[in-house]
C-alpha cells in the first residue's frame, strides 16, 4: 500500500503557509465550515493535530487530548506547534503497523493508522481550503497531492450524519464536470468552491 503521509505532510505545509497569513483582526471572520468563525476553526483544526498525534503515539482513553486548542494573538504560532507535533507522530518508525483510537468517529473506535492517517489527510486538505477561502487567498494544493487526497475523500460517508449540525462535513454537492480538481474535492464533502457566493 502506498505511504501516504508524505502526501499528508505536504497537505500540512500548504495549510501552515496560509495560515500564516492569519492576523488577529482575522479571527472573527465567518468561515465555509458550519458556524465557526475562524478562531474557532484555527482552534478546531490545532486540537485535531494535537489528537491524532496522541493517538499515534498510543493514547486510547483520554478523549481530552483532542480538545480546542487556545488561539490568541499568535494563531499562525498555535497553528504550527500543532504540525511539528503530528508530523513528528507520523514519522514514528512503525506507526503505520499500529491502530489509532478517534473517539469523535463513529462513535469511537479503532481504525487501522493507514485510515486514521488518511482521515487526517482529507481535513487538513478541506481546513486549508477553508481558512484560504475565509482569507480570500489562495489555496495551492498541487494536483499531484489533490489526486492523492480524491480516494480518501470519497471514502467519506454521505448519509444523514452530514446533516447533523456539528457535521464536518456537509452532504455533497455536483461538481462542474471538467473543472479544477480541488473543486471536486470540496464538492464531494459538500463545500461550495465559490463560497460565500
């Protein structure tokens, strides 16, 4: 099976670059994931990293791991903590031999680091989308990483969970046949490409 981390990883490096780009008079800003305002999306997208770190490094009881982290006035500094931690995780020799527990995933459960890594994989590409289009930047996800993304993003439920309302994702929608491959990700996991319009 192919070694999908360093996809995930260059997924991360996009995604720290734009946020980068994140000042603090930024952070009330509305966001294209459900209610949240960017600070509360930065702080979503920081504590997820801290969690699957935690949950390659072993941990399968404490759910608090994976809280929101605290995003003040340096959210591109939260931000980038957060990605030296799960990227050093990731890297861990043996950790694709293993399984992680995510306890916010159907329930909590055990999934193969394969999965896990690429569910990680599928938000980090998605959140970047988010925070560049929150921003009105860019989101220069290659089509090389894109294409690796597109397996694991149809992989994504489409049923009633979409439409609870703290759903990551949303139920999807037509993708214009011929267009940019990032469109076609966002669409299948229910994200407009032209939001807000």
């Amino acid at each position: 099976m192919t070694d999908i981390r360093p996809f995930d990883r260059r997924a991360l490096e996009i995604t720290e670059a734009i946020v980068e780009q994140v000042k603090p008079e930024h952070l009330g800003l509305p966001t294209p994931c459900a209610q949240w305002s960017l600070r509360q999306l930065l702080a979503h997208m920081a504590g997820q990293n801290h969690g699957f770190a935690a949950a390659a490094d072993g941990e399968v009881t404490d759910a608090s791991v994976w809280a929101d982290r605290v995003v003040d006035d340096d959210p591109a500094g939260v931000f980038r903590a957060s990605c030296a931690r799960v990227t050093a995780a990731f890297a861990r020799e043996g950790v694709l031999d293993g399984e992680f527990w995510l306890p916010e995933v159907r329930g909590g459960q055990m999934f193969p680091a394969r999965t896990a890594i690429g569910f990680h994989f599928v938000d980090y590409v998605v959140h970047g989308w988010d925070v560049a289009a929150t921003l009105g930047v860019p989101a220069p996800f290659d089509d090389e990483t894109l294409a690796a993304v597109l397996p694991y993003a149809r992989e994504v439920p489409d049923g009633a969970n979409r439409r609870e309302p703290d759903a990551s994702f949303r139920p999807g929608l037509p993708a214009p046949a011929g267009g940019p491959l990032l469109d076609g990700v966002l669409a299948m996991l229910g994200r407009s490409p032209k939001w807000p319009a």
